[in-house]
C-alpha cells in the first residue's frame, strides 16, 4: 500500500497516523515523526509520531526552526541525514534524541513549492547511510502532502 492511498484532502489525526506508518514501512523504518510548520510562531507542532519513547513528547510537541533535525531540515529546506545518531558528534540532534534508540536518521522539510509546510522523519534502529534515491523519495513524499499538511 502507497502512503497516500488512505489520505483525504482534510486528513484527520488517524490518517496521518497511517500516513506515517506506511511511509515508516516504506522506508523499512521503526521510528518517524509528522510535524506541520505554525507560522504563528515558527515553531514545528507534532502531527502525528511513531516509536517516539513518551519522555520524549514533551520536547518533541513544538520544535524551534534550526533545533535539532527536524528543525535544521526546516531550516535548510534541504534533508539531513544522520547515520547514526547514538554516536553523531555534529551537534544537529539534540542530546535526548539518543533515547529513541534510533541510529540511521533522516529528515527532510514538506515543502510546497518553495514554502515550508512542515517536516517528515524516519529512522532506523541501526546505522544507515540513506541513498540519494531514498532522500529523494521521502522529499517526494513530502512535497505531495505539502498542501494537505498545510490546509489542516
């Protein structure tokens, strides 16, 4: 099944949430997150996680532009990849990032157009260089539910 299959132009919480998990099976991943841009703040709200530990929550609800992957993605509009996070000393993740027992990382900005919609992240549970190709194919991804992310 395509992550979009399931997806109606107003998605609700429970579509976003199979949403996440195909694309999570797509990417043969453990962990993902969903994250719409609230430009009234310029903050990144949590729409929907999977394997995230509940610790976390607090800390990933509402991610600052430029902290940690999600935001440094939303930042440079651009993916960024970590191949493994429990040993990444380039200070892009945040240091409880590593209680996601997540290694191989990637976050890539939901972009329509040029505007910021959002984030959409996986990750694996061992370390893993991503491909030019599945960075491709997650920012594809984005990009078609960038309207949707938006309009909600």
């Amino acid at each position: 099944m395509n992550a979009l299959d399931d997806l109606s132009p107003r998605p609700d919480d429970a579509e976003w949430s199979r949403f996440l998990d195909s694309a999570i099976a797509d990417f043969a991943c453990a962990t993902g997150t969903l994250h719409r841009l609230d430009p009234s703040d310029q903050h990144l709200k949590l729409v929907a996680h999977r394997g995230i530990p509940e610790v976390l929550m607090p800390v990933i609800a509402s991610i600052p532009i430029g902290k940690g992957i999600a935001g440094t993605a939303a930042q440079r509009l651009e993916p960024v990849e970590i191949c493994n996070l429990q040993t990444d000393t380039s200070g892009v993740a945040k240091p409880g990032a590593k209680q996601t027992n997540v290694q191989g990382s990637l976050a890539v900005p939901v972009l329509d157009g040029d505007r910021l919609c959002g984030t959409l992240g996986v990750g694996k549970l061992e370390p893993h260089d991503f491909s030019d190709a599945e960075k491709t194919r997650l920012m594809d991804l984005g990009r078609a539910i960038a309207s949707r992310l938006a309009a909600d």
